[in-house]
C-alpha cells in the first residue's frame, strides 16, 4: 500500500512540474510584436499590433507615444529613418520611410513606391510638416498591329508630389518639375510658414523600348 502511494504522488510530481514548464512556454511566446525601424537620441519608430508609433523615453517606466498610422500587412514601411536637426534653435526630427504597393494585369505592371517626410516636435508632440512622393515604374506590353501579332514592352516612370528636403537652417524645400516652395520655421509660433514659391519650364521624360 505504501508503495502504491509513493508511485502515485511521483507521478503526481511529475504531471505539476511539466504543466508549470508548457504554461510558461506559453506566457513568453504570448508577448506583443514589436518591431523597432530607426532610432535617434531617445526616439524609436516601431510598429505594434499594425499600429506606426514614435516612442519617447523619457527615463519614465511608461514610454510617452506619438501616433503615425495605422499599417497594412503588405504595405509595410521600408527604408525607414530618424533624424535630428534645430531649426532656429528648435530641436526637431525628421521622420522618413518608404511603402510600397505592386499591381499586375496580362499587360501591365506597376510598382508604386511612396516616399514619406514628416516633421516632428517631440516636446510638444505635434507633427509639424508631412510630404509624400510617389514614384511608379510601368511596365507595359503593347501590340503594333491591329491583329497583335507583334508587340513591343514600354517602361514609363510617372512621378507624382514634391521631393522633399531641408535646408541647413532647418527650413523646408518642396520641389518638382514645374514649381519650387520653401517653407520656413517661426520659432515663435512653433510652426512652418510658406515662403516664396516659384517656377519652372515643364520637363518631359522619354518612354523607354523593348522589342518583344
């Protein structure tokens, strides 16, 4: 008898110690994604449960947040970066990355690449400037005839938006094919004023050709 007992409570042992070690197995593998893009002095970009963030560590055990956006799962951000920079003695930081989307038909493909800027002050958390740059390569086969017994491939590239860059005093140029805007930084106010803006003669860009 006793040693039926003793088996018994072995077994007993046994069957705790495994159910304790699977449970926490399961609490580790349970942790929120988290995926940190770029960093600068306390900042971090990082994506959690599909939301973009800014983390501010402020040496506090709750970390202050600045929203981006909302990311779908194959439009990801891409290329991402941080920078610091002062604009008339303002700390400010500078925000950028890349998504990009691919569409396909028979004849047509196109890939769509959209560059972000954004403009950040982190004592006020408030995003001071937002730009975006598209750029779409085209790939495009089209027949030469009315019957299409011959083809040829084209390559186009369409550009869509302002380039985006800054200034060594901290202001802003936005530019294209045909205008130029500056935008410059009121430190009084806390915010961008537009500046001058000016023009340029239209450019074109020649289609690329492939003989199928």
């Amino acid at each position: 008898m006793k040693k039926t007992l003793f088996l018994i409570l072995i077994l007993l042992s046994a069957s705790l110690s495994y159910g304790q070690k699977k449970g926490a197995k399961k609490k580790a593998a349970a942790k929120p994604a988290s995926t940190a893009l770029a960093k600068a002095d306390n900042l971090t970009a990082e994506i959690v449960k599909g939301n973009f963030y800014l983390f501010i560590n402020n040496g506090k055990a709750k970390k202050d947040t600045i929203g981006i956006k909302t990311v779908e799962e194959n439009r990801l951000p891409k290329d991402c970066a941080l920078k610091s920079f002062s604009a008339k003695g303002t700390p400010l930081y500078l925000l950028t990355w890349t998504e990009e989307q691919t569409t396909k038909t028979d004849l047509k493909t196109e890939v769509r690449s959209i560059l972000f800027s954004e403009v950040y002050d982190v004592t006020t958390k408030t995003k001071l400037f937002s730009n975006q740059q598209t750029t779409t390569n085209i790939t495009e086969k089209v027949f030469l005839d009315r019957l299409k017994n011959a083809s040829e491939t084209q390559e186009k590239v369409r550009r869509e938006g302002f380039e985006f860059s800054l200034t060594p005093d901290g202001d802003i140029v936005q530019k294209n094919k045909t205008q130029q805007n500056t935008f410059a930084f009121n430190a009084a106010e806390k915010k961008y004023v537009e500046g001058k803006t000016t023009s340029a003669a239209p450019a074109t860009t020649p289609a690329k050709k492939k003989k199928a």
